[in-house]
C-alpha cells in the first residue's frame, strides 16, 4: 500500500487500506469498525462510499485502529479536515499543512505553489509584464502597474517566479516565460483558482468607473435558461476562451498586461415543474 504521505482523499485511503487488509487476510468491515470503537458494523463503509463522514472525535481512533502514529496520525487528521471543509479557508489550512508535514518526511504532495501563484493578481501580471520589459528595474515594473504593488514586493514575486519554474532568467533583468504552465493538485487548484476569481471581479467593478469605454469592455445578459441551455453556453465560453488566448498568441511584441473574465452565475433558485393532476 502507499505511503499515507501520497493520498488526499481520506475516504480513499481508507478503502485501500481495508483492500490490502483483506488481500493479506481475513478481514472485515465489522472488524475494521470494532477495532476503531464503532457499534455500526459498515459505518467506515459508509463513509468510504461518501454516504457519511468521520468526525473530529473519531480521527484518533480510526488512526490508532490502523496503526497511525506520529507524524501519520496528524497528516490524518488533517486529511479528513480537508476532505470535511465546507469553507474554502478551512481547506487551505488543511492542505498547507499537509504540505508542511510531507515536506518534513521528504514528500511533495500538494502543490502550494499554486496557491502563491493565485493568492493576487501581481504573480500572473508580472508573469506577463517581466518578459515584455528586459532590462528593467522592480520599480520600472511597479510603475507600469495600474494597481499598487511595492518595487520590494515586485523582486519578491519575480525571486519566486523563477525558483517555481513560471520565469526563465536569461539574464540580468531579462526573463522569459517557461512553457509551464500552473499546475496543482486536483484538490488544492480549485481553492487556489477561488481566490484568484474574488480578486480579479473585484477589480473588474473598479474598471467600470477608472477607465473611459475606449480602454475597457463590458457587456451582459440576463437571461433564463434551461439544464441543456446552460451546458452549452458553459462550452461556448471555454472554447471563446481558447480562441481569444490563440488570438493572443499570434501577435509578438505584446505591450500590455489585460484581463478577461467571463461570469455566467444564477439569479435566482431553479424554478421546479409543478405537477398537473
């Protein structure tokens, strides 16, 4: 079986762990339960299936009852925290410190990366705008912003773009973009990418008034829709998204940094059919 250290998922870990129990021997899910102080006989069973959930009370003895200790038992406990969250703070905390425990026993397991490259808007900008200005300086770069970012802070990000991999240095203060792109873990990037949404539909309600109709557009529907309708407009949009991103590409000698956010979110609950007797 693998490391505890390689999952994310507790309920997965614990079917695998109760697969390769049974592989070796005669075990049960009544036993796997007995032994972590359940009276219900498929409870873990259950919770494998996602059908229900461990508690907080129970982590210790469901780790106890697999032979967790040390450092196993409080990546555990935070696996389960993580696969519990509802809000998105709670898991981030839960993976960082996944992150911290596997780093300390010599295993990368979650990206955090990902979410220091989502964590502002400054990291994609400057991502875009260092390639485009060889030569300059941070502060040069900072100028060049139209939100506030610090030339000290602007070193910083640049110092981290180019030890994750999203820089190559070819020079002094001459960058290029890698071919890496920012990858995550399937878990950690959605939280990450969250982040980055609020920010940057922050900034698109400042646009409104900062810039003149010349520099910016906007535009909207409010419309309804059904099931399929909304499937197909959700498709719609990702493949304008590569189309606009292949327009991008064409061109060499970009001079400037733009963002574009496509939202299509609910107005309103669905409205459900009623029944004609």
């Amino acid at each position: 079986m693998k490391s505890i250290l390689e999952y994310k998922d507790y309920r997965l870990f614990l079917q695998d762990y109760y697969d390769e129990r049974k592989r070796l021997g005669a075990f049960s899910w009544r036993e796997f339960c007995k032994n972590a102080g359940f009276s219900s006989p498929n409870f873990l069973q259950l919770v494998c299936k996602g059908e229900s959930k461990l508690g907080k009370p129970k982590i210790a003895n469901v780790a106890h009852a697999m032979g967790l200790v040390g450092f196993e038992e409080d990546y555990f406990r935070e696996m389960v925290t993580f696969g519990n969250a509802k809000k998105d703070a709670v898991k981030k905390a839960a993976l960082l410190e996944m992150q911290k425990i596997a780093m300390e026993h010599r295993m990368r397991v979650v990206d955090s990366e990902a979410f220091q490259y989502y964590e502002s808007w400054k990291y994609p900008v400057l991502r875009e705008l260092a390639p485009m200005m060889p030569g300059a300086n941070p502060r040069d770069l900072a100028e060049k912003c139209k939100e506030y970012v610090s030339a000290e802070e602007v070193r910083d990000i640049l110092i981290f773009l180019v030890k994750a991999g999203f820089l190559k240095k070819d020079g002094d203060k001459v960058y290029s973009q890698t071919e890496q792109n920012v990858v995550g873990s399937k878990e950690a990037l959605p939280i990450a990418i969250r982040t980055m949404h609020k920010e940057m539909a922050n900034m698109a309600a400042r646009a409104v008034e900062r810039y003149s109709p010349d520099e910016r557009y906007f535009s909207g529907l409010t419309l309804g829709v059904t099931e399929e309708a909304s499937r197909r407009i959700v498709d719609e949009l990702e493949a304008c998204s590569k189309k606009i991103l292949s327009i991008a590409n064409e061109y060499k000698g970009s001079n400037r940094v733009c963002r574009i956010n496509f939202q299509f979110f609910p107005f309103t609950d669905k409205i459900m059919e009623k029944s004609h007797d």
